[in-house]
C-alpha cells in the first residue's frame, strides 16, 4: 500500500503535465519592456502572494488564541502570531510605496 500511493501520484503528474495545455508557457513579462513595468508585476505578484497569507497567519493566531483554554503559552504564541502577520502587511505597504517612489524616479 504505501508504494501504491507515490505510484498513483506519479502517473497523475505524468498524465497531467503532458497535456496540451501546459505544454507551452507563455512568458508572465512579456509586454514589459522597461524596468517599471517589471516592477510593476513583480510588486502585483508581491501582494497576490502576501496579503492572502497575511489575511491566513491573521486567522490562525486567532485560532490559537481561542484554543489557549488558559494556556498563557499558546495564548502568546496566537498573539505573536498576529503581531508577525501585520508587520508582514506593513512591510508589504512599504514596499508599495517605494514602489511607486522608485517608477516616479526613473519616469
């Protein structure tokens, strides 16, 4: 049984990745031709990947700070928790603004 499985997953992903529709990659910057362009995705890639995860780590330091039952270990590391994930969403409005610091430097 426990070589089954691997097995099965590896036929999927053989199956899967011969298919049509990933065989050609289009390239993600294409139109960009100048760097503010490319700073311009790479910024929307910044805040399609961080704001969902922040929103994520937000939600499970609640889940940890109601699950403390008295717990004051648990009940900081929920706390802590929280904390990490705003400093990571300011940390994802800074970079936004130096952002557009920078595009408004080299326009």
């Amino acid at each position: 049984m426990k070589l089954v499985i691997p097995s099965l997953v590896l036929v999927i992903f053989f199956a899967v990745s011969t298919h049509s529709a990933f065989a050609a990659l289009s390239n993600p910057l294409d139109p960009c031709k100048e760097i503010t362009c490319i700073l311009d995705k790479f910024a929307a890639g910044l805040w399609w990947i961080g704001s969902p995860l922040a929103v994520i780590f937000v939600l499970w330091g609640a889940i940890q700070i109601l699950t403390a039952g008295g717990d004051v270990e648990r009940l900081k590391k929920g706390k802590s928790t929280i904390t990490y994930a705003i400093i990571g969403l300011i940390i994802l409005f800074a970079g936004a603004g130096v952002n557009l610091i920078i595009q408004s430097l080299l326009k």
